[in-house]
C-alpha cells in the first residue's frame, strides 16, 4: 500500500515537472525531497480544464447537434462540417515489396511508406478510400488509420489507375454495417473544376508529423501535365500550398469543403518552390465513372492514337492548299497527321497528311490546342481523355482540298512497352540460362537509362519506347542476362539485346518465344537459334536442344528459382 502510494506521488512529479519552466537541478531535487517526506500525507492535484494546457472537452466525444437551425448556431454547425471533413481524411501505411525488374523471380528488399487518403462514395461500390497509385504500387500490407485513433484496420486495394495515378482501398472493418464502433463514416463529396486563383486547403499527413496537417494556397495553373507514375499526359491543377512526401492521395478542397483534386506528386528542384501538382475533379470523377462503368475495374483513358505535326508555319499551310477552302477566302487551322498507329481506332480512317481540323464541333488551332474556359487552352488530347471506350468522335478533317467529317471510335491504347505491370511480377523465361524479360519503363529505369548514357544497347532499347503497338499482345523480348553454364559458354556477356527471331521465326512476344521453345523440343530438332537486333549483321546464339532441358533445370535449382518461365497475363 505504501509502495503504491509512493508511485502516485511521483506521478504527481513526472505530470507537473513539464509546467515548470526551466527549473533548475536544485530546485527539481528539492521538489523530490518534499514530495518524497510527503508521501504519508500525498498531494492532491486538482487540474481546472480551462483549455489552456489541455483541451476543455474531448474532441471526439461531444460534438454539436446538427438539428440546431437557429442562426446564431450557424458558425457551431460550420465547424462540424470542417470536423466531418477531417475525420474523413486518413493515414495510410504500405509495406511493399517490389520486383528486381533487372532479377524478375526475386523482390527487393521491403519498403514502408506512409501516404494520404480521403473517404468517398463511390456509385455501385459503397465507401471506399481515394489515395495515390504510388502509395500502394505492389503492396504486401496496406492499412488505414482514423484521424484521432489509435487502431490501424487492412485495406484491400480494389482498383488501381496508373496512369491518373489513383487507387481505391476497401476497408471492411472501417465501413462494414455490423460495425460496432461509434464512428460514422463521412464521405467527401467530389466538386467542380476550380477557377484560377481560387483558394484551396491541401489536407493530409505529410512528413515533418504524425498529426493531420493543412495548408492553404491558390490555384495557379490548369493544364495538361506529365503524371509521373506512369507517364500519361492529364489534365493537372498546379498549385501553390505545399505538397511534400506523405501528402500524396490527400484531398485538395474549396471553400465548401468539396474535394477538388488529389495531391499526387511536386517538382524535385532546389530553385523551384510552392509548386505542387493536383489531380483535378474532372480526372477523378473520370477514373470514378469508369470504375463504376466496368464492375470495379479501371480500364483507362481513351486516345485518338496519332502522331500530329504543328501547323504554325506558313509554308507548311501554303503546302496543304489552306488558305483557300473550296474558292473561299477562308482561315483554317489544325493539325497534320504523319502517322495513325495501328491498334487505334482511328486507324483505316485517318490517314498521313489529313489536317485535323475539329473535333465534335471544337475547332482545334494550329498549335494542337483547343478553347477549354475563358482565356484557357488545352492539349486536344485533354478532350479526347474526358471519352469512355465505345464512344464515338466526330472530327472535321481536310484532306486532298476538301473538307469532310470522319467517325472515330475511341478507346484507350496499350504501349508497346508498358510503363507498369498493374501491380503484376514482371514476366520473364529461361532457356538454357539465357533469361528473357518484356522491355519495360522499369526495366529501363532500373538500368539507369535516363541518367547518363549506359551502353549502347541500353540506348537503342531506350529508342524502342515511342514505337506503336501493331497488335495486341505485343512485346519487344530482351536478353536481360545469361546465368552461366556449360550450355552456354561464350555467350556469358551478352546482355540487353533485342531477340528479333528463333529459328528464323519472328519474336512476337515472350509467350510467343514460350511455345517456339517448346514446339522446337516436341520437335527434337538438333539447334536452337536466337537472332538478336539489327535485323541484319545482328548477334546469333546457337545452342544444342539436347542439352537446353537440363541447362535450364541446372540453372533454376543453382538460383532458387521456382519456375522457368512467368508470362504476362493482361496482353488480350
């Protein structure tokens, strides 16, 4: 009992000692003394929650009634609403465990990261939680914390859009109707495209802290921007306030406390500040209506599929015969194109040379830009990007003199060389030891390829990035490594090479090269070749098939590997 008294005394201690300034080692060794003489008789600490050391009320407990319709408890329901829309905003902690785009059947070494995340309703799917592609690419573990709480609950990442660089979690226990918990879930509604200039509020859990942080700044830019995670040219809102690492998937907000965008990625230069980048609304509730349109699943955003020249120059107008338009004395303007690729829908009906004059009645200049609001222009393609696949443009085209209107079926269109997986391993085969993997932005940037020159086989790869897609399915194999063996002895160096053929027979893609290996060995033909780029005078590796089977079972037991081969899954 007396032991137990003695704690509570310096209890006491440990609890007013951080109210006293600066107290000196005499005094603190003092303030001991008494209070250990004093434990028969302990003190009795009597705290007025006045609200200045400690807040009069639980923030969390007594909140206002929302029925009051009285004016003067106008103010009382607006901080409400700013409180609901706090405690929508949550923390997100990732664990992930990227592939080795450069050893694809390993992973690197886990990560964490912390990120932002904001409550919303999403139509045919309920309550979900907005963050970041980023904040959850290849997550192992994905959790979600409550503002004010201390319990962390497992996410679910249900949708992934890359190229917009926004995911939506589900988090069961958070939002399940059984649950138990007190808290009500609020979701943010989604507002309109801002105004230059407007003022926002960046909310979010950036670094620096572990409590919920807000900034304040203006819009200061609306154009079409390069996301960085994947690539893909969007509609992007610049702003002012700062966006630093853990704001990501944080919601951007007006006055009316409407999400105007998402926070997602700023500029990494030492003489640029105050400069952050925002997904607008517009794109948000693109990604929304195409996650609601396919059951869940993001399918992207369309594309025209061509490759324009500018027609700024007056010669090259002179040349398209624009300045007079069926004996009219009549200004045109647009674009030219050089080449449609060929898995657009575009292709067949555009053709080189046509001037793109309008699209759905929106004249397009002859800077590739279309009127957006009072005094803004976009790219064309910004128009294009707000479609959903099965839509059809009209565009206003002027070919061979004359002016006519063509119908163009829009949809989105994958890339020979995909900047992402989807969250997937990255695909690869071994024959022999010879490792094949698909040419990837990855694969480039784990090879360092945009950082200074490499070699010069990493560079020609580098050159294959912009190349269209032909067909569906589609990829540019590469000899990404040689795992020695007695197989292949001579060829140990020999990386980073484009394989054109086998057995003289076109590579279409790494499955393709999968079933010529195996036709070649139900065949029991005696070689194996592998041409490799340029088409002509290019590398050749010549192997025996009697000893390819055991070559590759040797090399996958030496290295762990599990399986021979792991092919791409989404290419149909």
């Amino acid at each position: 009992m007396a032991l137990a008294r003695q704690q509570s005394c310096f209890a006491v201690i440990a609890a007013a000692l951080w109210m006293i300034p600066s107290a000196s080692a005499f005094s603190i060794s003092r303030i001991g003394k008494q209070a250990h003489n004093s434990c028969a008789h302990p003190l009795k600490a009597t705290i007025e929650r006045d609200g200045l050391f400690w807040p009069s009320s639980p923030p969390n407990d007594e909140r206002i009634d929302r029925s009051a319709n009285s004016e003067e408890d106008h103010d009382d329901l607006f901080d409400e609403e700013e409180y609901q829309t706090l405690d929508a905003v949550v923390k997100i902690y990732a664990t992930h465990s990227d592939p080795d785009f450069l050893i694809p059947w390993q992973k690197r070494h886990q990560t964490t990261s912390t990120s932002s995340g904001f409550v919303i309703d999403v139509p045919g799917l309920g309550l979900r939680v907005m963050t970041n592609a980023h904040s959850v690419e290849y997550g192992s573990v994905v959790q979600v914390q409550r503002r004010g709480d201390d319990e962390k609950h497992a996410a679910i990442v249900e949708a992934v859009g890359n190229e917009c660089d926004l995911a939506l979690l589900r988090v069961d226990s958070l939002f399940s109707p059984q649950n138990d918990d007190q808290f009500q879930p609020f979701a943010m509604p989604i507002g309109s495209l801002p105004m230059l200039q407007d003022d926002v509020e960046v909310i979010g859990y950036p670094a620096g802290g572990d409590s919920l942080c807000v900034t304040k700044g203006v819009v200061s830019r609306i154009e079409m921007q390069e996301y960085a995670q994947a690539g893909a040219r969007l509609l992007a809102m610049q702003i002012d306030a700062a966006i630093n690492p853990g704001n990501s998937g944080g919601p951007v907000v007006n006055d009316e406390l409407e999400v105007v965008g998402v926070a997602f990625q700023g500029i990494d230069e030492e003489s640029i500040e105050n400069v952050g980048y925002v997904v607008p609304a517009s794109v948000v509730r693109h990604f929304l209506e195409d996650v609601r349109r396919n059951n869940g699943i993001y399918t992207g955003f369309c594309q025209l599929g061509i490759e324009v020249s500018f027609l700024e120059n007056k010669a090259y107008r002179k040349f398209l015969k624009m300045d007079n338009l069926d004996g009219e004395n009549k200004r045109i303007s647009g674009v030219c194109v050089r080449r449609v690729q060929p898995s657009a829908g575009a292709y067949g009906i555009l053709k080189s040379m046509d001037v793109v004059m309008a699209v759905d009645g929106i004249p397009v200049g002859n800077d590739g830009k279309i009127p957006f609001r009072r005094g803004e222009r976009v790219d064309l393609g910004c128009y294009i990007s707000s479609l959903f696949p099965g839509d059809v443009a009209t565009a206003t085209i002027f070919r061979d003199g004359k002016e006519m209107e063509v119908s163009i079926p829009v949809s989105p269109i994958k890339d020979l060389v995909p900047s992402h997986y989807n969250n997937k391993p990255p695909p690869y085969l071994i024959c022999s030891g010879f490792v094949f993997t698909a040419l990837s932005v990855p694969y480039l940037d784990a090879k360092g390829a945009w950082d200074d020159f490499y070699t010069e086989n990493v560079s020609y790869l580098l050159g294959l990035v912009h190349t269209p897609l032909k067909q569906k399915g589609d990829e540019v194999v590469v000899l990404a490594q040689v795992l020695a063996h007695d197989a292949n002895l001579g060829y140990e160096h020999w990386i980073d090479l484009h394989l054109l053929k086998f057995n003289g027979v076109e590579v279409k893609s790494l499955g393709h090269l999968n079933d010529l290996i195996s036709e070649n060995m139900r065949k029991e033909e005696q070689f194996m070749t592998f041409e490799f780029a340029p088409e002509e005078g290019g590398r050749l590796i010549v192997i025996e098939r009697a000893l390819s089977e055991q070559a590759t079972e040797d090399v996958c037991k030496e290295h762990s590997i599990g399986s021979h081969y792991v092919l791409r899954t989404d290419t149909v």
